[in-house]
C-alpha cells in the first residue's frame, strides 16, 4: 500500500487543511507512513506569514531531495500559503527541480488530480490560482485523534493589517452556511469527538456577505445546540469587531469556553494606526474591561508584535505598559518579519534586529511574570477540565484543560473525553496540577 506524510507549517487553519488531504489521499489507498519510514508522496503544507516560517518551509523542501536518493519514485509536492505568492512557484521549480507538485491555497483539494497527472505525465504539476473560491463541502479529512476538531467557518481576511501577508495568500472573506457548519460538527460528535474550535482569520466577520442576516455570535448559538457537544471555542477574534452580543453569547451559551485569543498587537496608537488595525489603544482597553465585567473567570490571551517600523521607545513603552495593566493569560510575541507586498514593507522607521530583540526578551519577561502570578491564585480553586488523554510528558498522570484553557494534569481512572472536576494543588507557568474532586462540571456559586 502507498503511503503518505504530511508536514503542516503555520496555523490551525493549515493543520485543518492538512487533514482534508490527508482525507483525500486516504480515499485514494494511500496510508499514513510510519515514523522512519519513507514514504511515497511528501506534502508539504507551507506558511509565509513570517521570514522564519518561509525559511524553514525552504529549507525542509531542500532536504527533501534525499528522499528522491533513496526513494527516486516519491513525489514531493509543496501547497498552500508560500506556494500562493507570487512567484515562488516558478522559483521553487527552478531551485529545486526534485519537487513535483506546486498547488496555491485556492485548490488544496486538487491534490488527488495532481498525483494522477504526475504519474500519466512523468513531468511537474503547478496549479497557483488567482481565483479564489470556497472550497467544495464534503470533503473527506482523516482528523487528528484526540477529543478536540478543528471546524473552519470561514477562509480568507478583508482586513489588510499592513503587516500581514494572510489576505494576499488566503483571498477574501468567504463563510460557510451555518447549516453546513452545524451538519459538519454534529457529524463530529457522533464520531466521538467532545469539543470543536471554530476557526477564521478573524471569526468576527463571519457571515458577513451570506445574506443570511447571521453573524458569528448566532453561529455559535447554532453550534452550541448540538446534542452530545461538551464545548466550543473559536479563533482568531479581531478586537474591532467584538461586538457586545458576542460578549454575552460567550457569556450565556453553556457549551462555549471562557477563552478570547484577542489580539491587540500593539499598545502605542500611532503603531496600531500603522498597522491599520482599526482600533485604539483605548478601544481595546474599555473591551477588555467590558469582557471581564461580564465574566470575571475569562481567560484572555493576545498576540503581540514588536520592532514594527517607527516602535520607538516611547511606542515600546506603552506596550509594555497595556500587557501589565491587561494582565493576559498568554501573550504569543513576535519580531516584526517585512513581508514582500505588504504595505508595512515600505514603511521608513525600520527598527534594527538587535533593538527587536531586547524588546521581545522585555515583554517575555513582564507576561511571565503575569502568568505565574495568575497561576498562583487558582491554587484550590476547582474547575472543569475535559479528560485529553496520558500526558505527553508523564504519561503516568492524565493531561485536560479548563474552560479558560488552562492545562492540568492529575490522576484519574476517567476515560479521555470525560468532563471531570479539579482542584488545583501546584502551579508553574505552562501547566498546573491538581485532584479530581468529582465528576462532571462543579457545581456553580
Ligand atoms: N488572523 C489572526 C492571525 C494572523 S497570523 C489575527 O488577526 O490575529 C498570527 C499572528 O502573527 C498575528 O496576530 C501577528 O501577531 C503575527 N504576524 C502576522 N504578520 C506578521 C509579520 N509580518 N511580522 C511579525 N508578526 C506577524
Ligand atoms: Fe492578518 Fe490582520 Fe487578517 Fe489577522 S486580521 S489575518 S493579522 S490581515
Ligand atoms: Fe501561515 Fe497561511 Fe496560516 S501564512 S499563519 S499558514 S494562513
């Protein structure tokens, strides 16, 4: 039997789309190849969104020719987000004549048609196109095992954050019908899996040009009627378009975990006005205040990046200032990467590497402290945590998060997929531990 591996560089949206090839290739007898074992077709699922995401994806394609040493019939094939700009297609085929395979974002689901011309034609196939659509429903996927699954409600980004390659290589906004996202996740469960993330660029904008009047506050009322679901959580939230009804769903829908990845990405307005972000400084604060007024046990958590043209120190330095005075969960910082095409790109104030550095190490430093001061306090506090399975690292405890997103290991007998409750005994910055003090949700005060 062929066999297959899938590299996925990038985010979830891209693990998602590795697992409808992976679906494709299945329905075509190909089997996951075992570890060290070479297999017959490579698909590399690639990101761009940073110069070190591009570096790697490179250098692993690279690599790659070995194979065809060992293995002179493997196909090697490189699709998604790098693939999609301009250009790299030509170049990567040119550089490396041992790929066999190009396809862009917008077709991802070719790759079955792809493998078949490469065999009849004994020459590369390349299939960039321009034309974006939304991706045909009912596409098989082999998902990641686990008691969580990946739903894309939404592809692309309208927003153009100056900085950012996404809406070039991923197209415009297009939504799913909520019928078939509903249909898909209840399909989901029936499988046995507990707890989906609805994914998006910016989830905030969905169904924006369905015309079906829904927005993304009652998809997840939708989502959050599906019988045998025990939770939902949804990413990426844009915080110019965190509505208050989005607030209160969050609030009100049982299934639907008191967690918002919102990132702000800067606390200086001039960066955010540069960054074409669409809110201020201020903005950002009085809807973080709003969100933990209504919910005082949601965990929020950011993106942030530093070092984007014109940061000064005093730009730096309010930054600095919105991490403490927000006190995030989990801040995930960044250098700012130029990427070709983006407006930021020819933006004058380039701040040098060396400065970047310094910074990043600083905010790292200021939001560990954060976490671990956050952690502390839920010593002896007890929450509802989703069995995941043995721990990766102490196989001997079991691993589950909580609604906020917390990890926890602890000891139980209870299968993965349980709902148990746990009292936290230690914490330290990634995980905490704890004890089982019941079954299902605690109860609520
Ligand atoms: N749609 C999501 C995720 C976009 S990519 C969102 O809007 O948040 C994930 C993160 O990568 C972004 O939030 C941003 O912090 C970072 N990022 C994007 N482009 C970047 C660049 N050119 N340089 C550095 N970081 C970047
Ligand atoms: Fe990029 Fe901004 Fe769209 Fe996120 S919202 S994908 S950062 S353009
Ligand atoms: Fe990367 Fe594409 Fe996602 S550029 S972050 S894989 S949308």
């Amino acid at each position: 039997m062929a066999t297959y591996r899938i590299i996925t560089y990038g985010c979830q949206m891209n693990e998602r789309d590795s697992e409808t090839i992976a679906g494709i290739l299945a329905g075509r007898g190909y089997r996951k190849a075992a570890e060290g074992e070479d297999p017959d077709i490579v698909v590399l699922n690639t990101c761009c969104v940073r110069e070190g995401a591009e570096r790697k994806v490179l250098g692993k394609t690279q690599e790659l020719k070995a194979l065809k040493t060992t293995h002179p019939q493997a196909i090697i094939a490189v699709v998604g987000c790098l693939s999609q700009q301009p250009g790299v297609a030509a170049s990567i085929m040119k550089k490396m004549p041992h790929v066999d395979i190009v396809l862009g974002t917008h077709n991802i689901e070719r790759i079955g048609e792809a493998l078949e011309n490469v065999a009849a034609l004994r020459h590369p196939v390349i299939e960039v196109l321009d034309q974006e659509t939304v991706p045909p429903e009912g596409l098989p996927a082999v998902r990641a095992p686990g008691v969580r699954a990946w739903v894309t409600v939404m592809y692309g980004c309208d927003n153009f954050c100056s900085y950012c390659i996404v809406p070039y290589v991923r197209g415009r906004e297009r939504s799913r019908l909520p019928g078939e996202i509903k249909a898909e996740v209840q399909r989901l469960v029936d499988e046995g899996f507990k707890e989906v993330v609805l994914l998006g660029q910016n989830v905030n904008a969905y169904g924006k040009r369905l015309g079906t009047g829904q927005d993304f506050a009652d998809l997840l009322r939708e989502v959050d009627s599906v019988r045998g679901l025990s939770r939902v959580r949804f990413m990426t939230s844009h915080p110019k378009d965190f509505t208050q009804k989005m607030i209160c769903a969050v609030r009100d829908l049982p299934t639907v975990c008191e967690h918002i990845h919102l990132p702000v990405q800067s606390g200086s307005n001039s960066v955010l006005e540069r960054m074409n972000r669409g809110y201020t400084r201020e903005q950002y604060m009085d809807l973080a205040s709003r969100i933990r007024q209504a919910m005082p046990d949601c965990s929020l958590t950011t993106d942030i990046i530093v070092g984007f043209p014109g940061e000064d120190e005093r730009g730096f330095a309010e930054t600095k200032d919105l991490v403490r005075q927000i006190g995030f969960d989990a801040a995930f910082t960044f250098l700012y990467s130029p990427r070709k095409g983006t407006r930021a790109a020819s933006m004058p104030g380039e701040v040098p590497q060396e400065t970047k550095k310094a910074r990043i190490s600083q905010i790292i430093a200021i939001q560990n402290e954060i976490t671990q001061r956050k952690n502390r306090d839920l010593a002896g506090q007890v929450f509802e945590v989703l069995v995941e399975g043995p721990s990766e690292r102490d196989p001997s405890v079991k691993a589950g998060r909580t609604r906020q997103n917390k990890m926890v290991h602890f000891r139980t007998s209870a299968p993965a997929g349980s709902l148990v409750s746990v009292r936290v005994t230690a914490t330290g910055t990634w995980t905490l531990r704890g004890e089982v003090v019941g079954e299902g949700s605690p109860p609520t005060t």
